[in-house]
C-alpha cells in the first residue's frame, strides 16, 4: 500500500506503524510518500515531522481511538453497497429534514437512526440533512469545531455505520445531504499546522484561523477540501453537501473556491449519472451565489435564505429583538414570501448599513428555507422551539411557498424538548471557557443569556427527541397537518411552482391576516385570536387545520390562529 502526506515545510517525513518507523520519499511540490507492502485495510498509522509527531494523517479516512489517536486505513472497497439502482434526488420539488446523529434518537447512532426513516417517508421527506459527523472532541458535540475532515465520527458508527445510513436511506427512496465545514477548523485536535499552511494565523472569522484560500501554497490546500466534498458524494454516495458560512470563506481569487468546486461536482455528476446537490449558507444575500457558473455567478444549487426564517419566525412568534427588528409586520412577511430576499440592497439596522441585492430571476427552489433549524434553535439561551401553535400557522406558508422546505427533526410533531448548544471539549481551558464564549458571540442579539453549560452531559441529553411524545394525540394532530401539508404540495403543482413572479400577497390590516395566492389556491393565514371573514365565496375548502371552516353570505369565516388551502373560483 502506498502512503502519501503534503508537508513541505518538513525536511523528513517518517511513518510511524505497529513495526516501527520508515522514511517517505520527498516528492514535487512537498509531496512525501512510501510504499508499504504489508500493510492494508485497518492498519494503524501517524506521520512524525522532523521528529515532531506522531500525528494523524490530515486526509485520514478513520480515527478509531479519537482526533487525538493514530489514524488508520481505510479502504473503500471493503464496503458492499445495495444502492446500484440509486439514480438520485434532485433538489427541486424536494422537501427537506435536517438532523443532528446524535439527538435524533436516544442511542445517537447511524444504525438507530435508520430505525427511523419510515417516519421519514411517511411524512413526504425526500432529502435528510445530517448535520456534520466528522471527528470532534469528546464524545458530543453539535459537529462544527470538527478535525481530520476525511473521517467519520466513531461515536456515531465510523465510515462503515456512515455507509450503511446512506444506503438505507436510498433503500427507502431518501437523498442524503451532509452538512461539512470549510471555513475554519476545530481548536481541539487540529494538527495540520506542522504539515502545511493550511491556515493563514489570521483571524477568519469569529470561530477560528483563516482557511489559506489564496495565499502563498495555497493550491494544495484548495485541493485538500475540494477533494474532501468529492469523496463524500464519490465514496460515500451522499447526494448532496451542505457548505456551512460559506461567507467566511476568504479568497480573493478570480475564481472562487465556490466556483471550482462546483465545476468539479458537476463534473463528477456527469461521471456518476446522478445529480450531486451543493447547499451554502450564506449571509450575504448575494444572488451570484446560485448563478449557474456559465451565467457569471459561483455555481450553488442553492443557498439557506434566513430572511424568509426571520419573517415567518417574527409572523408567528411576536418576536422582534435583534436582527428579527427588521423583519417585524406581515409587509415583510409579504416581500420574503415574494422576493426572496427582505435585505435586497435596502438598510439593515442589526448591520447598520445597506445590506444584500435583488434576487429577481432566482427561481424559488434556489432559496431552501425553514421554520426552525439548528442554529436558530440553539442559538437561543435555553434552545427553546416554536410552540405548537406558531408551528401550525408558520408550516401552513412555508410547505406552500415557492421555496425548498427544510424541517428540522422533531418539528413535524412539536417536540418540547430543547435543542441546546453542547460540547465535549477535553482541555480544561476550552471546556471551562465555552460558557461565556458563547455569551460573547451572541451580544447584541437581545437575549439575555443565561444559558445550560455547553459542556454538560445534561445539555446534550435534554436536546435528544423524545418520540414517546408521537403518543399523544396533540403531537400526533401537529404531525397529520405537516403530513397533510407535504402531501398537498406534491399533489397541486401550484404549491411547487417555483417562479416568485406568480407569487402573489395580500395582508389584512392590522396585520391580522394574510393570503398567499398560488395560481387559483390561495393560503389563508389568520393570525389573530378571534375568527375573520374574508370575501371569498364559490371556491372549495382543500385542506384546514382547525374545524369550523364556513362559508356564508359574507364569505368564508376562519377560526382564529388557523390556516386554510383554498381554490377560488376562476
């Protein structure tokens, strides 16, 4: 087997294994490498610089004892797959769930999470986003401070439980979206530093070290994450990569590292037969994002849309503290339900500046947005989600809007636990000191944090699902009326049609009410506690979520807090 590590500050390369240590050849362009003919599939091994070391490989494929152990090999081939008939998901008309591995079931495994994908598909879901499962510290953590990019978190089951997921999921006729990290790395466990620069020592963003994109010797490191996303839609048979904070990638390069990794990925869909979906999220508001890389733009397949969150969060929550002060009133409601982006160039007072430029021409299934997701979630003090209520009205708009959904895990039937943020860190100083980062990174949001200690079994355990609440018939209400919701979307073309120019918005006054036009259907949204009429007569009820929904002289009377899917009379 032949052994190849990029480290061209090293003057001497050696490998250290169960016999002891060899020598690697140095290469071009700081390439070192070595064949070993007895080793293989399952042989530990670590590299030592300059008598500096061991540490793990940086591309290793498996960390059986941890980011601070040995790496070991592992081959592909020795993983039988079942999926050869998979032809794909495409992302448009998709409805998507994401879920953390580790919360979605008590025993936050792969194996345990394929228990559930019947729930999955009886519900409408056609792509599951996992949240990341590279290797972390300690045994949770939400999977973004991850290290050793090319590995499966053990915890969870290792590259071989990762496989075994995907390819039950296309079993069931489910698409995979992972969820990975390029802007920054992990504090814990990051050995890359003596290898190469892989990191600029300059602050990137509020998480960590600069990903060196464009400096010097920066060619190697493009390619390091490159690679990386193609060997999870290549080797693992993932269908799609979501790209976390793609705006704190920096580079200044004429192309874009978004740029060339989606030339190579639509060059490994074309070698697959299969579409291969990319995911960003993006703060920017920037439409180039998901311009098609021949029309000038970066080449996404599309990009999380937080203002259209932001809009429905303040619509049925109340809310409006820090950045949600921008988008409090159905008018803006209105505007994100219909342009896509509220922040189109006009001022941000969260920002204090002008912020975004008009999506005009994006079509809808560019945009995936939600309700709730891990961030906005866990992002607040106590992890708090949306009552059942909010949950009601909220699903009524989205899973009826132009956009690609996303649920996140549990929302389908209002789970009442928490999703909390939680780590494991082992040095006494990250583990100590989360607390008020935490608190540091979210001033002048408008909470007042006091939030569960992030490193505290307790948090992690609280923000597991408990699915013995699918037992009680007011979660199981919830969960028909998404059911129902989905099922309508995949029904009515309407409901999917993805052209934000036959979108159409009415808002009542006082904000009391609101009507989203979708060709002849139209969703009503009652907001206020006491019913209203609205002058809508000679159509058909197709789907309501509370009883009596009636048509009179006047109109049709809706129930207060309520939503329903009517066809008018053309």
């Amino acid at each position: 087997m032949r052994f190849d590590v990029w480290a061209p500050r090293a003057t001497t390369v050696e490998i250290e294994l169960p016999e002891g240590r060899r020598p690697l050849r140095a290469g071009k362009d700081g390439w070192w490498g070595a064949e070993v003919a007895e080793a293989g599939h399952g042989t530990p091994y670590s590299f030592v610089l300059d008598g500096d070391g061991p540490y793990p490989d940086p591309r290793s494929r498996r960390q059986p004892e941890g980011i601070f152990g040995p790496s070991m090999v592992y081959d592909h081939a020795h993983y039988t797959w079942s999926d050869h008939d998979w032809t794909g998901r495409d992302l448009r008309g998709s409805v998507i769930y994401e879920l953390h591995i580790g919360a979605f079931t008590p025993e936050g495994t792969f194996a345990s999470a394929i228990e559930r994908l019947d729930h999955l598909v009886e519900l409408g879901i056609d792509l599951v986003e996992v949240m990341p499962i590279v290797p972390v510290p300690g045994g949770r953590n939400w999977g973004y401070d991850g290290v050793d990019l090319y590995a499966v978190n053990e915890t969870y089951g290792g590259p071989d439980g990762f496989k075994s997921f995907v390819d039950a999921c296309h079993g069931k006729g489910l698409g995979v979206i992972l969820d990975v990290v390029y802007n920054h790395l992990g504090p814990s466990g990051n050995f890359l530093h003596p290898f190469g620069p892989y990191l600029t020592g300059t602050q990137g963003s509020y998480w960590g070290e600069a990903v060196n994109l464009d400096g010097p010797q920066s060619d190697e490191v493009r390619r390091y994450f490159i690679e990386n996303a193609l060997q999870w839609l290549r080797d693992y048979h993932v269908d799609g990569l979501r790209l976390d904070a793609v705006h704190a990638l920096h580079d200044r390069r004429a192309t874009h590292l978004l740029a060339e990794l989606s030339a190579e990925v639509d060059a490994l869909s074309c070698a697959l037969g299969r579409p291969l979906t990319l995911i960003a999220e993006s703060d920017l508001n920037d439409p180039r994002m998901v311009t098609p890389l021949e029309a000038g733009g970066l080449g996404m397949t599309a990009q999380w849309n937080d203002d259209v969150h932001h809009a429905l969060h303040c619509a049925v929550s109340g809310e409006n503290h820090g950045y949600y002060g921008d988008f409090a009133g159905l008018q803006s409601l209105a505007k994100a339900l219909t342009s896509g982006f509220v922040h189109d160039g006009g001022y941000s007072t969260f920002r204090g500046r002008s912020h975004g430029a008009s999506a005009r021409g994006v079509p809808g299934h560019r945009f995936v947005c939600c309700l709730q997701n891990h961030d906005q979630i866990g992002n607040r003090p106590i992890g708090d989600r949306l009552p059942m209520t909010a949950l009601k009205l909220g699903a009524g708009l989205l899973l009826a809007s132009p956009y690609t959904p996303m649920l996140f895990m549990g929302e389908e039937w209002g789970a009442r636990s928490p999703f909390l943020f939680f780590s494991d860190h082992v040095e006494p100083s990250l583990r100590e000191g989360e607390s008020a980062r935490r608190a540091r990174e979210f001033e002048g949001f408008g909470y007042d944090w006091d939030a569960p200690d992030p490193s505290s079994e307790e948090a992690f355990l609280r923000s597991k699902l408990d699915w013995s609440e699918l037992k009680d018939e007011e979660h199981w209400t919830l969960l028909s009326w998404y059911r129902d919701l989905i099922a309508l979307r995949k029904a009515f073309p309407e409901l999917a049609d993805p052209r934000l120019d036959r979108v159409r918005v009415e808002v009542g006054p006082l904000d009391r009410w609101l009507i989203l036009w979708r060709g002849s259907l139209c969703v009503i949204v009652n907001f206020c506690p006491d019913s209203v009429t609205l002058p809508l007569r000679g159509g058909t009820v197709i789907l309501a979520a509370d009883d009596p929904v009636s048509a009179g002289p006047k109109g049709l009377l809706i129930p207060g807090q309520s939503v329903v899917i009517y066809r008018s009379v053309i």
